[in-house]
C-alpha cells in the first residue's frame, strides 16, 4: 500500500481508468459518502442563488469532478449506494453490473459489459432523469480519461483538462470557465490549493461566483479563505462535520494522526474512531445581500441523508 505526501493511501489510479468500475470498487468498501453528505447542501445553494440571482440555469463548476459524481447525484438525483450497485453489482463484484438477478446488462452477460454498453446505459439515465430545475454542470479534472465518460454519460456538460496548480489556463479554457456561477468541491482542496480557485475567479472578470467547498480537517483553509478575502469573499464554515471515508489501513490512520497532531487539530472523537472528516466552507462576495451562509450555517441533520 503506497502513501502520498499528506499521509493518505495513494489511490491515484481509480481516477485515470475509462470507466468508474474501479473508482466505486475500491471507494466503496471504504464506505466513500461525502458527495451523498453534500448533496442537499449544494441543492439548497443552487436553489437560493438561482431564485436570488433570477439566474435560471445556473452553471456550476465542480473542481476534481472525477467522473461526474456531484452532477449526477444533483442533476439526476443519483444517490451513491444507486451508483456503487450501477457500477460494482450488489455483491461488490466490479463486473456486476447489471440486474442481480440476470447477472446481465441489456441482455449482455456482465463479464462482457464494455466502456461502450456503460456509457449507453448511463445516457438512457440522463435521458429518463431530466432535473426539475435547469442547471449546467461543467467539470474541472486531471485526469482526462475521467473527464470524457463523465462528459460521454451526459453527467457533465462541458469538461476541462488542466491542472490549474501548474499551468495558467488557456484561453479555450477560460472562455470554459467565464459565467460561472457557482464553484463547488468534495475533497480535492488539500492537494488543489487556492491557486486554482485563483485562476477560476480570475478568468470571470468582474464576476465572483458563489462557492461551497468540503474539506477535510487534516488541511487548512486559512490559505484558501486568506486569498478569496484579497478578490472580496467573505466566508464561513458550516456547523457540523462530515463523513468522508473510513481509512484504508492502520497505518494510514497513524500517518493522518500525526499530521494532524503537528498541526494542533484535535481528531478526538473523529478521526481517531477510524474515518476521514471533512467540513463544509462557503464563500460568498461581499456584495451579496444577507449572509454566505445560505440558511446553511446550522447544521441540518434532516436533510443530509447516508448510505
């Protein structure tokens, strides 16, 4: 088991396959569930700023959107525990992926399911789920292969291949971004910092979009909230924290311990019980009428539903 410099178990490969067969096999055991935990959040937000702003397809930019969880789950009203039986089978097998009982997807035995029979599937759910509400959803990744099946499925509308922590984003790609309205995220701050979200905001000109980020408690966000204050974000943390996964092994619990510890956060009670916590940050501009919190900085059991 490799470990990357944060001390989290390296599962870079889960996000650079054609398809999310490995993604959901090997998240799932680990009990993934924070874009679940998200979901109403982000659907609670996109409510307010499309009846606040009388923006009536709002686009919303989802930064390491992988293969289009977040916009599946908002446009399509996925749940996770619906994708991980689409896309690992209710035994886990990353091959079943079709009906439990006829082991088969439109009459294809399931050992034989290909990229091209998933992606036909997945567009018939885009086809059968319309949204109630407009809304657009376009993805920022590094991994390209990841990108194209979410574009391919219908789950993303428009996607971008740049890792905005190395490289400025070309003018393709910031007409890609230009009219955002609001940017979301569910774990990537940590390894992508606030020089990405530096270069989104910018490539808006005057504009500042709304933004809801989850991030987990072994990283700061004191760079990312110092740099949004300098472009006119106020920002608040949302009470409560949330699930994120269970650790991979004993080891890697230790290694995340200890960072924590030699960064003065207190993981009694969390994730020294054996999961990952994150907690829910949310920007708005200083010129937004009432408070960034969207209704949102109590937090609300009820509404935020687990698999």
């Amino acid at each position: 088991m490799r470990f990357d410099a944060t001390g989290k178990v390296s599962l870079d490969h889960i996000y650079t396959q054609p398809d999310p067969r490995s993604y959901f096999s090997v998240l799932r055991p680990l009990g993934y569930c924070v874009p679940q935990l998200a979901k109403p959040y982000f659907a609670k937000l996109i409510k307010e700023y499309r009846e606040s702003q009388h923006v009536a397809v709002p686009k919303v930019l989802d930064i390491g959107c992988s293969y289009g969880i977040n916009a599946a789950l908002q446009k399509y009203d996925a749940t996770m525990d619906e994708l991980y039986a689409r896309y690992c089978g209710a035994d886990g097998d990353a091959d079943a992926l079709g009906d439990a009982e006829t082991g088969s997807v439109g009459g294809v035995e399931t050992g034989a399911v290909t990229r091209a029979a998933l992606l036909a599937r997945d567009r018939e759910l885009s086809r059968s789920r319309q949204p109630a509400h407009g809304i657009r959803f376009v993805g920022l990744d590094t991994s390209g292969s990841a990108l194209s099946y979410a574009l391919e499925a219908g789950f993303l509308d428009d996607a971008v291949h740049a890792d905005l922590e190395a490289h400025e984003p070309t003018p393709r790609q910031r007409a890609q971004f230009a009219g955002t309205d609001l940017v979301i995220s569910t774990g990537c701050l940590g390894y992508v910092t606030e020089r990405t979200l530096m270069r989104v905001v910018r490539a808006q000109g005057d504009r500042l979009p709304w933004m809801a980020h989850f991030v987990l408690r072994m990283f700061p966000f004191d760079p990312v909230e110092s740099a949004l204050a300098g472009l006119g974000y106020r920002t608040i943390r949302v009470e409560g924290v949330f699930k994120q996964r269970r650790f991979a092994s004993p080891q890697e619990q230790t290694l995340v311990l200890d960072r924590m510890s030699a960064a003065g956060v207190d993981a009694q009670g969390l994730e020294a019980e054996g999961w990952l916590y994150a907690q829910l940050y949310l920007s708005r501009p200083y010129s937004t009428s009432g408070t960034p919190s969207g209704g949102l900085a109590v937090r609300e059991e009820s509404t935020a539903p687990t698999i």
